[in-house]
C-alpha cells in the first residue's frame, strides 16, 4: 500500500512539475512569449524590415554579430555576448502578413531575451505595452 502511494504522489507531483514549468509566461501582451528558453515573437513589419532591427538592436546593444544570411523565406543572425554565451535570432514569414521570429539565448537567460526583444521593437517603430 505505501509504494502505490508514493508512486501516486511521484505521479501527480510529475505532472504538476510539467504543468507549471513549461507554461509560457508573456513578454508583452501584444506580441512575444517566452516558452522553454526561447522567445516567440510576430510581428506586422515585413522579413527585411525585422532583420534589419535585428541587426540594428543587437548594434545598439554591443553585442558582437558572428554570423547573418537572408534569403525570401528566412533570415537568421548569430551574435555573441561578451562572456561568450551565443545568441540566435530566426526570422521567417508567418501568416496573415505577419513575420515571425525566435530569440534564443545560450544557457537560460531570459533578461536578455526581452532586452532583445525590446530594443528590435523600438527599431520597429513599435511601442512596448507595460
């Protein structure tokens, strides 16, 4: 009787460990969630448009541009921060003229994620909602 109650409590505490950890939290209301380290954003600016705010935040930001490549249906830009830690940006064409990217950020860091986040929506012409 004790082991199918501890296994009973493994069980249920298994799935409220899945439930409550990999729940997305919000960014902004609008227009990015945060879900397993990865930030998902859309945004009404067209492909060229986000991949040129992207490379115009991550300047403003000083981080270092390690490597880029933009074609019609994707674009991504690799930099890197100054201890190291790599970030990655995918750019791709969503539905209903949206334009969807990720930002990830090596080894969980989701500070850096929505300053990202941010500052390609300020060079976007995109007022952050608080």
């Amino acid at each position: 009787m004790k082991r199918k109650h501890v296994m009973l409590i493994c069980f249920i505490g298994f799935i409220l460990m899945l439930g409550w950890s990999c729940a997305p939290s919000i960014i902004t209301p609008d227009t990015g969630v945060y879900h397993n380290l990865i930030l998902y954003a859309t945004s009404s600016k067209d492909l060229t448009a986000v991949y040129d705010a992207t490379l115009a935040a991550l300047a403003k930001l000083e981080f270092q541009v390690t490597g880029k490549a933009k074609e019609a249906f994707f674009a991504k830009v690799d930099a890197k921060i100054a201890d190291g830690r790599k970030i990655i940006v995918h750019i791709k064409p969503g539905k209903e003229n949206r334009t969807d990217f990720l930002i990830k950020v090596e080894t969980f860091n989701r500070e850096k994620s929505a300053l990202i986040f941010d500052e390609i929506q300020k060079h976007l012409g995109v007022k952050a909602k608080k």
